[in-house]
C-alpha cells in the first residue's frame, strides 16, 4: 500500500511540477524577445543593475529562518472581508485580496492584477509558503474581468491553477511582460487571448490604457532566470490613473514614470518580503512610499505583505514601517483587510488592525 503510495505521488510529481514551471519562449515569441533593448546574451536585464541572493549567503539565511519564527505569523486569525459587489462607472475602487492580488475597478472596467488562489505559491501542491488567511472570495464568484495582469512569473504572482481556471470562468484577455505568455500558452490560455508588452509598450482593452513600466527584480520560476520580463504597470482610464509597482527594488526610473505618466489617482506599491541579503529586488517599506511619492500617487495602497510568509521580518512589520514612513511624508495612505473595497476617493482611515492580531 505504502509503495502504491509513493508511486503515485511520484508520478503527480513528474507530471505536475514541469507543468508549474511553464515553458520557455520559441519562434515569433523569442524573436521579439532578443529585439527587446532589456535582452541580452540570452537574459534580460535591469537597467540598474541588481544584486541578489548568493550561494555564499544560503548557509547564514538558512540558520536565520530558524530565529523568530512565531512572529512572522499572526497570533490570531487574519480578519478577511467578505467583498460588496458593485461597479461605478466614473468612480475608482481597488479591493485587494491579499499579498499581490487585487481587482482594480476603474470608470466601469474590471482589471485583476496578479491573481493567486492556490493554498501554496509553489510549484507543488505539498510544500512551499502556505497561506495565511483564505482567499476573501472564491474564483468562480468574481466579476466579469475586463482584463487580467500580470507583473512577472515568480510563483506568488503566476499561479498555474489560477490561470487555468480563469480561462475558463472568464473571457478577459491576459496582459503580461515580454516571454511570460510562453507559460500562458503551455497552460490552456489561448493565444488570441494573450498580450505580450516590452517596457513603455501600451496596449488598449475596453477604453482603458495599459502601459508596461520598468521595475528592478528578476524573473524565473525553475533553475534558470531572467528568460521572461518583469513589469511594473500603467492602468490609464478616460480621467483616472493607477499605478501597480509589481515586485521590486527602488530605483530612479519610478521618477521618470511619474513624470512621463503622473500624477496617479492610486499606486499599489510592495512593501513586503524584504531582507538584507536581497536588497535592490524588494523594496523596503520607505522605498515603498518613496516609490509613490516619486510616481506622484495620491492615495497609496500597500501590498505583497500579509498573506505569504516569504522573508525573515515580522509578519507585521511592513505595514507599521509603511504607515510611519506615510505619516512622516504627509502620504494618504490606505491599509485595507483582505477583501475590503477601498472607495480612492473616500479612503478608509488606517486603523492598525494587523497590530491587535500580530
């Protein structure tokens, strides 16, 4: 029974996990890829260049994720909100829906960044950072999407049972970096519905603007990386603007978005999974809010915190570093629970929720 067991887990295994790790870029696909002024030498490239983790530094971050461990955890249960459906057609509303997920509701359209439902953002279904709280609202139960977006294809971004299932729940078309769509295609999504950006690439869907900007991170979701781009995003309606950073370090290049593509009714920065070892491809939460000041947001949401355990600080850190960094720069900033629509307008005031339950 045992050995039956084993055999067949073996086999998920060897089927599944190349499945999660996608595909790699050919024929049309690759050739805009290597045309890319971000490709070279068969890898794309930041255009400040980025450090990261070493092998050397593996043994002292291994020993460190022993340290502490009860305090990158809640003590109690995340509170998640049961989302209010509805839809403005002038107006501006983001809900998100933990770490980088979020559906962003702008002047009538529907536009989900970075959907993750999976318990796991990994390649297998049985190891790898757990969820912390339960996704606010099943899949089948969202809204019709007007498009889907995706800022790179690290696993609590690109998640493949997510993406399968919205193939078939939704009709929206999949926005994503240069070679990302490789994966896309491997999982079910049609091509036709698949949209390919180069940085400063834009591409229209429904009357909303969607511009590719450039980040400072990497890419790669097997033991290769930088075979498919990373992005942060321009999502631009008739008169409302959103900016989404995506994963990444601060670099002087969020500047210039804002001044080619400012001022922004919202910013979704990240401001979690931070570390010493991997400093210019997560941005510290004073990076986060100095990324929104740069960009020349108005209301600043924070997000990649809270829902996934990926890095060594305290679970709620990043939202005590980034409300006290707002407050000392005189920057509106919103904290929502998971699943609560925040009104960019008429923004909730920061309550510290995360602190009576960290």
């Amino acid at each position: 029974m045992a050995l039956a067991i084993g055999a067949a887990a073996a086999a998920w295994f060897a089927r599944e996990v190349p499945r999660q790790m996608g595909a790699k870029a050919r024929g049309e696909r690759l050739a805009r890829m290597q045309a890319s002024p971000q490709y070279a030498e068969g890898k794309f490239r930041n255009s400040v260049p980025a450090s990261q983790v070493t092998v050397g530094s593996m043994p002292r971050i291994l020993a460190a994720t022993l340290r502490d461990r009860d305090a990158r955890h809640p003590h109690q249960p995340i509170p998640v909100v049961a989302p209010k459906p509805g839809l403005d057609a002038e107006g501006l509303h983001v809900t998100w829906y933990g770490h980088s997920t979020a559906l962003v509701e702008i002047e009538g359209r529907r536009v989900l960044l970075d959907p993750v439902w999976s318990d796991r953002c990994s390649p297998s279904r049985h190891t790898g950072p757990k969820r912390l709280h339960e996704p606010p609202v099943p899949l089948r139960d969202l809204p019709p999407l007007d498009a889907v977006l995706i800022s790179h294809d690290h696993y609590d971004h690109l998640d493949m049972e997510t993406i399968q299932n919205l193939v078939d729940l939704q009709a929206a078309p999949f926005l994503v970096p240069l070679g990302v769509g490789a994966h896309l295609e491997r999982w079910g999504v049609p091509v036709t519905r698949i949209v390919e950006l180069d940085w400063n690439e834009q591409h229209r869907v429904n009357g909303i603007e969607f511009l590719a900007t450039p980040a400072r991170h990497f890419s790669g979701r097997g033991f290769t990386r930088d075979e498919t781009l990373w992005a942060s995003w321009v999502i631009k309606g008739p008169s409302r603007k959103v900016f989404y950073s995506g994963d990444t370090g601060y670099f002087p290049g969020f500047a210039d978005i804002g001044e080619q593509h400012g001022p922004f009714d919202v910013t979704l920065v990240q401001i979690g999974a931070y570390g010493d070892a991997w400093p210019d491809i997560h941005m510290l939460p004073e990076d986060g809010v100095a990324t929104h000041v740069d960009v020349r947001g108005g209301l600043l949401i924070p997000v990649h915190w809270a829902t996934f355990n990926l890095a060594l600080h305290d679970w709620a850190e990043p939202a005590d570093r980034a409300w006290r960094e707002a407050k000392a720069r005189d920057v509106k900033l919103a904290v929502p629970r998971p699943g609560e629509r925040v009104d960019v307008d008429n923004p909730p005031a920061v309550d510290g929720w995360w602190q009576q339950i960290a």
